[in-house]
C-alpha cells in the first residue's frame, strides 16, 4: 500500500487517506472519512476495522468480508448529517458483478464515528 493510491478513491494516497484509519492511529473526523475507511476495509478484508467501526447494536457476530467478493469502485453520491449516500461496484468474477447503492447511517459514540445501518 503505502503510496499507492487509495481504494476509497480520492485520489490521495492510502498513507494520506484511510492508512491511519485502518492501523488505528486516527479516527474519522466524519461519517463519509469513516464510510470510505470501511469500503477500504472491504478491499482490503481488514475485520479489525469493520468490527471497531460498526455499533455494537447492528454488528454481527462476524465481520469478516466474503473473499470471493472483489470491491472494485466507490462512489459517495451524497453526505449529510450522519448519513452516506453511496455506490460501491463489486465483482465476483468476470460474469458477475454489479453496484451496491446504499444509504448508510452513522452514529458518534465516545467521540467516534460508528456505522449503525442502512436505510
Ligand atoms: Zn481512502
């Protein structure tokens, strides 16, 4: 990783951008830094992250991203208040694929960011 470009597609390098959100040193200073940390932890299969990231209420007893699954775009359509408006693109092979188009809702618990649900 380092300086290559971040998955979540800002154009920063994953260094500047979600590195330090997902090795823990940071935390997301909004719902979209935090929504677009845990579309890099999909990419990258880090459970850690999604499991800090996700309310205790809505998390499931496993976290882990399915491996067949490859998260392979992100689009944020729209970030208001505590929600993400997004589209993230996924493939599992070449014959199948597709968009995943969500309204994510986010809550600050201790000062932090965590995701609760989908609309
Ligand atoms: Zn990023």
């Amino acid at each position: 990783m380092l300086t290559t470009p971040c998955p979540c597609g800002t154009g920063q390098t994953y260094d500047a951008c979600c590195g330090p959100l997902l090795a823990n040193l940071t935390q997301a200073a909004s719902p979209e830094q935090l929504m677009r940390s845990r579309y890099t932890a999909f990419v990258t299969g880090d459970a850690d992250h999604l499991f800090r990231t996700w309310h205790p209420r809505t998390r499931p007893d496993d976290v882990r991203p399915d491996p067949a699954t490859r998260w392979t775009g992100l689009r944020i359509l729209a970030a208001e208040g505590d929600t993400v408006e997004f589209v993230a693109q996924w493939e599992r092979s070449q014959w199948e694929g597709g968009e995943m188009h969500e309204v994510s809702r986010f809550e600050q618990r201790a000062g932090r960011w965590v995701y609760v649900d989908a609309e």
